[in-house]
C-alpha cells in the first residue's frame, strides 16, 4: 500500500544543523554515541549507515552506496541549507512538533527547522529539567519557585512539555507528588551543588513531572535507547506504571518515546491505561532496513489510536529523511501482508494509516486539522 500523499506529524524532533559540519561531527551524529572510537572503524559501518547511503545518496544526486567520502564531499560541496531542503521538503512532514531543550545553541528554531519542509507548521516542547535550571541559575528562590515554575511552563506557548527522568534519575517517578518541603530541599541542594545547574534528584523529576500533568500540558518521557548517558535498565516504561496508574484519572496524555528495546512494553502500558501513547523514534531510523520487524511488534498490544510518528532527528537532515521514510515503508509492508492474508480490508488500513501519521497526534497535542 502507497500513502506518500499522508502527511505526518512529527511529534519529537530536534533542530538541524546550521553549518556544515565535519566528518567526526556527521559520524557521530550517525549513532547514540561519540563515535566508533579508536577500536571501531567509521560511522557508516551500521545499518544506518547503510540506509543512508542506499536512500539518501541519490537526493544529492550520487549513485546509491556510494563511498562516505563521495558522500561527505557531495554534501559540503552543496552546503547545509541546501541539503537541509532537499531532504526536509521530501519527508512530507505537515507539523514539526520540536523540543528545543538540548543543545539549542547549536540548531535551528522550530520555525526554521520547519520552513526547510516549505508548508509547515512549526510547535514547541519545553523540556522540564531544563526549564527548571534555567530558573535555578536565574536567581529564583526555594520559596518563589513553583509560582515561577508555572508560570514558565503556562506562557510557554508550548504544546506539552518532556521528562528525561531516564537520563537523570530513571523512571521510578512517584505516584504521589512529593511534598513541598521535600522539593524545597531537593531544590536548595542543587543550587547548592553544581553551576549550572543540573536536575538530577528524583524528588525533582516527580515534582516537575506531577506539576506538568497539574497543568494539563501533554507529557513525553524519554523511554529506553539513549546515548551513553542512559543506564538502560533504569529506562523501562513499566517503571512509570504506579505514576500512570496514579494519573490515569487526570486524562493528560503521556506518550512514550523512542521505546526501544522496550517498545513491546510500552505497547502492553498504551493498551492498559487509557491516557498513554506510544512511538518508535530514533530506532527507526538507527535500524535501518531492520526497523521493519519494529512496528508490527509495537502494534501487537498497542491500539492503532495510540501510535504517533517521531523521528527525534537532531542535526542531520537526512535523519528526518530516514525516519519519515523507513517509517512509511514498514507500515507499507505491514499493511500488505495483513491485507494480502485477508485480516484487514482496505478501509480499515486506510483508517490505520490516517490514525498513526496525524490524527493521532493532532488529537494529543490540540494541533488544528486544517
């Protein structure tokens, strides 16, 4: 089945690259960590690798698998922007939903990240721990923060905020919201304790979790694969079941990202509680040509309503360019063989489709459907 005229919502990304970037840049970026290191070889050796140079090869106008250095040259030879057109304008990506809470200094704006695309509507994430540091490293008291914190938060303009409670503390957020007392301490203990500032304290990520969900604002936690930052065994979703079953009744949506290699997990925490979402982000396109056995197993538990597209590209155009591809070509396949097996028909597939690329996430975030 062909849906090229779908247009998705990408419900997590990041910002481009607004510079040409070196060859240890561009293979970093190719992976969740700094690179092959001495003992590897390069960046292209993977399957992203690979799928880069079979799919994005040709949009800059070389033969496919072409060699990195072909590649490389090729693209500074056309220059970042250019490159961030050709690739952005064929994801048919309608709406960029960006956080912008890492490393924004070093990519565009939301709204520059989405005019690559030409007509496309540009929103923002803000990112809980960073906001609070902000706050922190401005001045603001124990006693003036949470009005601070809200006030932050509410003017932001943003359609939801992010957790990444995985990356700090893991994903034991508490099903009760920790009391005032017990957050001013955390509070005065990392202003006392580091500069900047860092959220790392657990009394902190349930604070600003629990206050994201007071005011109502749609809630991503980063689940599983992450760079070297990550303890993975702290990352799985099936942590955060006493806060979801302790917000379940709130009807704030929590969406799960990225979720590999967990993601059977979270499909399993999407069809149990009512308010919770889920997505395959970076590992579609780090997978490569495997992310196709991906989303059939996400989609053995999780409801077709609760399955949003992400591609968490950061810097590298051809990262939504995978992502928005790979994405289409497995639930292309999916579709086919379901179909081709006589359990589904085509009308259903049409709803599936229309589900998982935009209403879905039009639905969560309150985007307008025109």
């Amino acid at each position: 089945m062909e849906f090229e005229g779908c247009a998705l919502v990408d419900h997590h990304c990041h910002g481009l690259y607004d510079h040409n970037v070196s060859r240890a840049k561009f293979e970093a970026s190719l992976n969740e960590g700094p690179g092959p290191g001495v003992f590897g070889t390069d960046g292209f050796d993977s399957m992203l690798g690979l799928a880069l140079r079979r799919w994005c090869a040709p949009i800059l106008n070389l033969e496919p698998f072409c060699g990195p250095d072909d590649y490389l040259l090729r693209r500074t030879e056309l220059g970042f922007a250019e490159v961030n057109r050709r690739f952005l304008s064929l994801c048919g990506i309608s709406d960029f939903i960006v956080d912008t809470g890492f490393a924004p200094e070093q990519v565009t704006s939301p709204a520059a990240t989405a005019a690559y695309a030409g007509q496309a509507e540009a929103h923002e994430i803000i990112r809980l721990e960073s906001t609070a540091a902000a706050l922190i490293d401005g001045g603001t008291t124990t006693a003036d923060f949470d009005d601070a914190l809200r006030e932050r938060l509410s003017g932001s303009g943003a359609v939801g905020a992010k957790s990444i409670a995985a990356y700090r503390a893991g994903l034991k957020i508490s099903a009760q919201k920790p009391d005032p007392a017990s957050v001013r301490e955390a509070l005065a203990a990392c202003a006392r304790d580091a500069e900047p500032a860092r959220i790392n304290d657990p009394v902190l990520h349930s604070y600003l979790a629990w206050t994201a969900i007071e005011l109502q604002l749609p809630l991503q936690f980063h689940v599983g694969y992450g760079d070297n930052d990550v303890n993975l065994l702290d990352c799985d979703p099936l942590l955060l079941t006493p806060f979801l079953r302790a917000t379940h009744a709130s009807d704030v949506p929590i969406l799960l990202l990225h979720n590999y290699p967990f993601h059977r997990n979270s499909g399993y925490l999407a069809q149990v509680f009512g308010h919770v979402f889920v997505d395959l982000g970076l590992a579609t396109h780090n997978t490569g040509a495997f992310s196709q056995t991906l989303l059939p197993e996400l989609l053995e538990l999780a409801p077709f309503g609760k399955v949003l597209f992400s591609s968490d590209a950061f810097g590298l155009a051809e990262l939504y360019y995978l992502g928005s591809l790979l994405f289409r070509q497995a639930l292309s396949n999916l579709i086919d063989q379901l179909i081709g097996s006589g359990d589904m028909q085509t009308a259903d597939a049409d709803r599936l489709v229309a589900l998982i690329s935009r209403q879905n996430a039009t639905r969560v975030y309150g985007l307008a459907t025109g």
